[in-house]
C-alpha cells in the first residue's frame, strides 16, 4: 500500500463518475499526486451533487457507476502505484423514499429493527409524540394542506402496499391500517387479507408475515381487485368532508405525525444533521449500528479496493475517539498485513487553542487548520484596525467577530435548533429530579444555564467520558462556564454548578452504576452532539456572513476574530504537526470552503493597503448611489451587504474579465448572484432560508446585474477591475508562496479538484463547478520554460508547473518530507521579516522552502509576480553548508551562513531548495 504522498480531492456525480476519474488517472500521475481523495461513494439519493445525502450504505452508488467502476478505477490507480481515500459518512442518512431503513421505522415505529438507528426520541415529554416520529414535510399547515387535498392516499401495485403521498413524498401506511381500506370491497380475496391485518397485533411477530400479504396483495391487484381498490381509497379522498376527516383519522394511526416544515425547529423528536430535515443522525456508537453501515465498506478494505479513509463530521458523533479506535481495529484486522499502515482523517474543525487528541489513533485532520494558518500568515497586523474601522463605520455593526458569533449562536438555539435545546433541557430535568441534592433545580433555569453554557463554548465540543475530561477539555469547559456565570443572574448560578458536574467535570464513574449512569452518559452524549451544530450554524453559517471586516478571514475551520499570525507562530505549528501528526493532510482549499484559495490569497492584500482599500470602497459606494433602491425606506443593498458584495468581487474577478466585455460579465454576474443570495438567506437578518425577503433579495439583485452588465454601472465597473489588476500580481504572490507551503510543511498536501490553476471561486455550488483537464492535461505536457510562465503568469500555468515541480521532489525523497523533521531558517536584514523559511531533513537529506510574505512594498508595481533580486536589499538567510540546487530549476545556489535573498528568489517567485545529488567522476 503506498503511503500518502499528495492528494487530489474529487467531488463524485452523475456528471463526474468513477470512469471520468479513472481516465484522469495518468494526468494525476503526472502530476504528482498519490492518492485520488474521494467524495462519498455509497448510494446517495438519485441526483445527488455531492454523495453526503447516503440512502443505502449497503451498496456503491450506480449513478457513479457502481462497484465494476470503482474496481476499474482501483485497478488504473494501483496500476501506477498509487491509491484511493474515501469519504464516509456515519453520522446520518438522508430521509428519502428510498431510504429502506427509514421507511422501515416509519412503517412500524418503535418496533422496527432499525428504530435504534436513528437517534429518535420516542418517549417524548409531549404526550402527542410519545412513540411517533414528528415528520415536518408539509408546505403549510397540516389542516390547510389537508383540505387542499395535497395530503393522498396512494396503492403502489408494484409492491402491494398503500402509501401516504405528498408531493415527492412517499410515506409507508401502517399494516394494521390495511383493513379500513380492503374490507369493504366486496371482494372475497381481499377481505381475507383484510382478516389477517386485523390479526397483526404483535408488530415484532407480524413483520415477516406482513410481507407475505404485500406479496399476496401485489399479486392479486389487478382487473377487478385494482378497481375495488381505487373505489376503497376514494373513500378517503379529502375532496369531501367525509373523505377529509376519514383521512386524518387513518393519518393519526400512523408511527408517524405529518407537519409544517415550520414546525421542525420546536417540535422535531429526531436528531438531524445541523438543522437539515432531510437528514437523520444515525447512532453509530451502537455496535449493530457500526457494523450496518460500515458493512460495505470493510468489505471494499479488504478486497482491497479502498486505501484510505476520511471520516465526515466527526464531531457529530456520541463518543469520536471510541469510534475511531474500534474502525482502526476493524480496519487493521481486514489488512493482509497487519504492520501495513492504513491512513485514517477526519474532518475535525480546531479552535486556535485546541489540539487533536494522540489516542484516537488517526493520522490527522482533512487540513482546516493548515488553511487557517496560512491564512493568518499572509494577513498584516498593522491594516486590522483600519479596516475595522472602515467596516464599523459603513455598516454600523461591530467588528468583533466574537460578539457576532454569540448573538448568532443565541439566534440558532432560540431558532432552528430549538427542539434540539429543549430536548436536552427536559433530559437534564429528568436528571434533577432523580436526586435529592437537585431536585429544587427547575426546568427553567435548567434551560437558561444549558443555553449560556452552548452560547459561551469556545471550541466545536469538548470529549469528557467515563474517565472525565481531558485538561484540554476541563480548560475549555470552564472557560466557557465563566462566559456563561458572566451572562446569568446568581439566582442560575446553582443550575451551572450542577451542569458542571453533569456535563464537564464529574466522571461518569463517580455515579453508581444502572440506568442512571446509562442515562447520564446518554445526555452527556447528547450535550456534545448540541454544541458541535450550535457552532457550526452559528459561525459558518451565519457570523460569517454577518461581519466582514476582511472576508479573506472568514471561512471553515477560521476564526475571524483573529486576523494575523506571526512567523513564530507558524514555524511552531508546523512543527508540533510534525511530531505529532506527520502524515495530516494539509488543506487550503476544500468542497465547502467560502472563497477559492486564490480569491482568499488575493483579497488578503487589501490588509497590506488598508487606507488604500478603505478610499476604493468610498469611491465605489459613492459611484453606486444611482444603482441602488429602497426597500421599506432602507436602503437596497444595506451598506453592509454592499461592502460584502464589493469584497467578493475583488477577490473573484477572472484575471481575464474585461468590464466591458458583456458576455464575460453577465457569465460571471450569474455566478455572483448564486454567492449574494446564499449570503443573505445565511446572515439572516433582513432575509433567510426560512423566511425569504422577497422584495429585499430581488431589490440586491437588480443591483448587482445593474453594476455588472448596465450602462449606468459602467464607471463602478471599470473601477472594481482596475483595482482588482493593481493587486492582481500581489495577490498570485501570496497564492505561490501558500502553494508552495502546503506542499512543504510537515503533512500531506490536498490539493482540490481543478486548483492547480488559478481558483478564484465562491462558496458552493461555484466551487464544484465543471474542471477543464483537457486543458490541464494539455498545458502540463507542454516543455516551457519558468520565465515564459511568469510572463504569461495570468492563465494559470505557472501554478501547475510549481505543484508538478514541487511533487516530483516529493516523489523523489518521499521520506524526507513524510518524516523529515522541521526546523525554521534564520534571517536577517531589512526585510527579514517579509520571508519564511525552513529546513526539512531526513538524514542525509535536506529541503528547504523560502517563500515572501506581506512583501506588497517589495513587489511594488511589477507586472510579474516576482521580488526584483535589488529590492531584498541586505536581507540574508542562513543556510546549510552543504551542496544545494533548486528543485524548481535545476540551478546550484549558494549555501552556508549569510546567503543573500535576493540570489535565491532572483528568477522564481518562490524557491525549493534540495541536497545536490554527487557528481559522477570523471573518467
């Protein structure tokens, strides 16, 4: 099994299939990658874009052209030594039609073999959903969409069973139900199976014989047996007012309670995934569980078509490191060789001052973390203020992110997952109530501590188990205790000294052992898997679209209140990623990211210009005065949605559009248009998903097609496209030099599909559009020389010809940057503080990356993106006294102490310096 040397993600659909991957295989070959990292490829709801949506774990994804298509694929890749990773999913399914197991729970509820599946609340606190599944699909109210008779009745003769149709939705009606609708059709045949229905009392004995009658029934239902049937359902047509409440009556017979979708946010007794009522969490803590869903793909492990593994979501499972400990057990048991190491991520989002547990026995994250520092690398300090300011004072919000981040996570727990916090807040009721020392603790300030505790937590979740917590985890907690103190009156102060021994101090093990600890261990469970959603719809997916003091700093795994990092600061991740997590990938940009990792490496600039920026968008909004409108005597867009817009076209502009080339614009407006609604509905404030400002959205989008394609949006147009060339260069500076340490930094590089050209994309769908490899593959065949690439540095080229240049020194000394250790270079000079550079080494064997950073006064107005050697003035490096060539190149360099800059970033933006190879004597 090759170890991972450098990944390519793809994003798997029925218009991108295991075969298009695997005629794409020799190109990544040649490029340098190792493993093709894989969407989900387990069966997915028909359609489906991204494969997260799984209805059958059991199976390989046909529309992806199933498993023949995976073993042609496996074949071609370990034909060239190299290998696949794939993306499972054991936190949910999707609730669907064709989701067989969930159509088996709605069918016979609690006594279904797969109601411990989902983690449903049957024994809910509301006697109306005690042991029914709240089922929030409707489009209104349940009596208007029953009179609207959009709620049927529906006899599928294929399968011999009646079904509760709405829309799309197709609902399995209770067997104990079938008599109702068979016994009074006069015909013989059917009233017997009517008969034996009626019979089905016990549902745990009546289940095989209940397929029996379907079977029966599909037999049977034709001819006359069809009519009478359709007659029998008539009776239940809600056209009528009989049919109507006939209808309601077998309705309130079912596992299940037809509802608004509205009703989901306080009603649902279902775990989903975030707030998403399309996908149910499953319980794979459970063993029978664990082993149903990940049947197949042990099976595709040990025929050895699968060699590797990345974990969606951990943090929506109840206990993470037991799950990952018992996969890498199972995994291990299914390898030829058990020494065989078979590399395990997981996509694990960490707070600036979390670390991943050692003992979960994976060998990393997916590389959120990396991006983020990065990030944090290439972001001047001294442009903070100035465009805290500037977003202050246009938008009239905050510019602490912090405190956005806290009003959105109240905004999410008062709102969507409201049911998900009262669920919890009646658990831990339960709980009080059990002893006498807390027994005086109400359901309310039960309520009110639990939602400042979520609100204050400053990581995803914390881990405390049977052993108690980790001092990670303890810090964490209390830190988020004291926010939570700070927030409530005394009078809530003995409910949060009682959560903190519930949910983060007290091991389970201090309480006595039954049903007790069981349920204290499931609420605690519970707890983890609230926080984890609270942050991510409260920071993802709504405080990032609510503050903007600089978007390049707003994005997955980010914390936006922090807006630079110094050298030191990186040099020291990287080297505890090398010690700790070597072969971690490493990320910077991803199928979920905001903006591509070139629009983020391009807006990043504006901090080293802040008053320059902070002029253009004055110009700009002033410029806009005539495109804008009103809506309820506001302004349309607001000024914050406006410089949000603004920030999002300077960083996505293609270097080729001209403003005023219509057909470019109206291409690219269309794609901005996707990006601006989403932000809007995501910020929640004048619009949402839920409950869409029509006239506020179409009002910002008559605005932003007036800028990018009328006459009148001429002058802004020219504007935002010659700022956007001014720091273009600056800009594809700082994405070689980021390029060239994900490549080179302790890790695994990931580069994502279709990036090793210029990515300049936005948030989902525009980020998984259509890849041109023709165009890739053609390029990368091409003989041509570094400095025709930088003077042709616009079409994106010299970005690929770096990464296959970087990668090819990888293939070369795969032991050298897998476990080669980490030590930063010393600089001096004027500019010293503008580079980063270090040394990988590996015995004999030496790497060393140099690459600029916050370097706009050197570039200065260059039309290439490379320092003239005269600007690095007496800036030196030291370097290893031993024989070095640039990988890049090809050329000897200079080494030993007090090396000028200026000699080894002379021809190339960026450098890569490698031990020389000895030379041949002479004969």
């Amino acid at each position: 099994m090759t170890e991972p040397r450098a990944t390519v993600r793809l994003q798997f659909h029925p218009g991108f299939t295991l075969d298009d991957a695997t005629a794409l295989v020799d190109y990544f070959a040649r490029l340098g990658i190792s493993h093709i990292y894989a969407s989900p490829l387990l069966k997915a709801r028909p359609g489906s874009s991204h494969g997260y949506d799984v209805i059958d774990p059991t199976c390989l994804d046909p529309e992806l052209g199933g498993e023949p298509a995976l073993r042609r694929l496996a074949d071609a890749l370990h034909h060239r030594q190299m290998g696949l990773i794939l993306d499972i999913v054991p936190n949910h399914m999707a609730v669907d039609n064709g989701n067989q197991w969930w159509q088996d729970v709605l069918l016979w509820g609690a006594a279904s073999p797969y109601a411990s599946f989902f983690d449903i609340t049957w024994h809910s606190h509301d006697e109306f959903m005690r042991d029914r599944l709240l089922l929030p699909i409707l489009r209104d109210d349940y009596l208007t969409t029953l009179k609207a008779g959009e709620i049927r009745l529906q006899f599928d003769a294929a399968a011999g069973s009646f079904q509760v149709c709405h829309f799309d939705h197709r609902l399995p009606l209770a067997i104990s139900c079938y008599p109702a609708l068979l016994q009074d059709t006069g015909l013989d045949a059917l009233t017997r199976l009517a008969d034996r229905c009626a019979a089905l009392e016990d549902e745990f004995d009546a289940q095989s014989i209940a397929t029996d009658i379907r079977q029966e029934l599909a037999a049977i239902a034709w001819g006359d047996t069809a009519r009478a049937i359709d007659q029998a359902l008539q009776r239940f047509d809600p056209g009528s007012a009989q049919g109507c409440r006939r209808l309601h009556e077998l309705l309130e017979r079912q596992h299940y309670r037809l509802a608004c979708w509205r009703t989901a946010n306080d009603e649902i007794n279902w775990r989903r995934f975030f707030d998403v009522n399309e996908l149910v969490s499953l319980r794979s803590e459970l063993p029978q569980v664990f082993e149903a869903t990940h049947a197949k793909v042990f099976e595709l492990v040990a025929a050895g078509l699968v060699d590797g593994l990345r974990i969606d979501h951990i943090d929506g499972l109840a206990n993470p490191r037991a799950y990952c400990r018992r996969l890498r057990r199972r995994i291990q048991r299914l390898l030829p060789d058990p020494r065989q190491h078979f590399p395990i991520y997981v996509e694990k989002i960490l707070a600036a001052d979390e670390q991943l547990s050692g003992d979960w026995l994976v060998d990393g994250t997916t590389g959120y973390e990396f991006m983020n520092r990065v990030s944090l690398l290439q972001h001047d300090l001294n442009g903070q203020a100035e465009l805290a300011e500037l977003w202050h004072s246009l938008s009239g919000r905050s510019a602490d992110f912090t405190e956005e981040a806290r009003a959105a996570r109240r905004l999410v727990l008062d709102g969507s997952l409201a049911a998900d916090l009262e669920t919890l807040a009646q658990a831990l009721l339960r709980l009080a109530r059990s002893s006498l020392a807390s027994r005086d603790l109400g359901l309310g300030t039960l309520r009110r501590a639990l939602r400042a505790l979520v609100v204050h937590y400053p990581v995803y979740r914390t881990y405390t188990w049977v052993c108690g917590p980790s001092a990670q985890d303890q810090r964490l907690f209390e830190q988020a205790l004291a926010g939570a103190r700070r927030e409530l009156g005394s009078n809530d102060w003995p409910a949060l000294a009682q959560l903190q021994r519930w949910l983060g101090g007290e091991p389970l093990h201090a309480s006595p052992a039954g049903p007790r600890r069981r349920f204290q261990r499931r609420l605690l469970a519970r707890f983890h898997q609230l926080t984890a959603p609270v942050a991510a719809k409260a920071v993802e997916d709504t405080a990032c679209y609510r503050s903007a003091v600089l978007l390049s700093r707003n994005d997955v795994g980010f914390d936006p209140q922090r807006f630079s990092a110094t050298a030191e600061e990186f040099h020291a991740h990287c080297s505890e990623q090398a010690e700790r997590f070597p072969l971690g990938l490493l990320a910077t940009a991803t199928h979920d990211h905001k903006r591509g990792e070139d629009a983020r490496a391009r807006l990043a600039v504006v901090s080293e210009h802040a008053p320059w920026f902070g002029i253009q968008v004055r110009f700009w909004h002033k410029l806009a005065e005539p495109l804008r409108s009103l809506v309820d005597e506001q302004p349309a867009p607001s000024p914050a949605d406006e410089l949000m817009l603004y920030q999002t076209l300077f960083s996505s502009w293609p270097l080729e559009l001209d403003p005023e080339h219509a057909e470019g614009c109206a291409a690219f407006v269309q794609r901005v248009l996707n990006w601006q609604q989403k932000a809007l509905r995501e910020a929640k404030l004048r619009t949402s998903w839920a409950a869409p400002d029509s006239a506020y959205e179409q009002a910002c989008h008559d605005f932003l097609q007036r800028l990018m394609t009328s006459r009148e949006g001429t002058e802004l147009r020219r504007a935002l496209a010659h700022a956007v060339n001014l720091a273009a260069c600056n800009g594809a500076l700082n994405s070689l030099a980021q390029c060239l340490l994900r490549m080179t930094t302790p890790g695994v590089p990931d580069l994502y599909q279709g990036c090793e050209y210029w990515d300049f994309s936005m948030v989902d769908p525009d980020n998984r559009r259509p890849v041109d490899y023709h165009r890739r593959r053609h390029t990368l065949d091409q003989p041509v020389s570094p400095a025709e690439l930088l003077q042709h540095w616009r079409d994106g080229r010299i970005k690929q010809w770096l990464i296959a240049q970087v990668l090819d020194a990888r293939r070369r000394q795969p032991a050298l940057f897998s476990h080669g250790d980490y030590q930063p270079l010393a600089l001096q000079g004027r500019h010293a503080n503008r580079v980063i550079a270090f040394c990988r080494r590996h015995g004999q064997q030496l790497a060393i990356s140099i690459v600029p950073r916050l370097a706009a006064p050197l570039l200065g107005d260059s039309e290439q993106p490379l320092i003239p050697a005269e600007r690095w003035d007496d800036t030196l490096i030291d370097l290893p006294n031993t024989p070095l060539v640039s990988a890049l190149t090809g050329t000897a360099v200079s080494s030993g102490p007090a090396v000028p800059l200026g000699e080894l970033l002379a021809s190339m933006p960026v450098n890569l310096l490698v031990t020389a190879k000895p030379q041949e004597p002479t004969p």
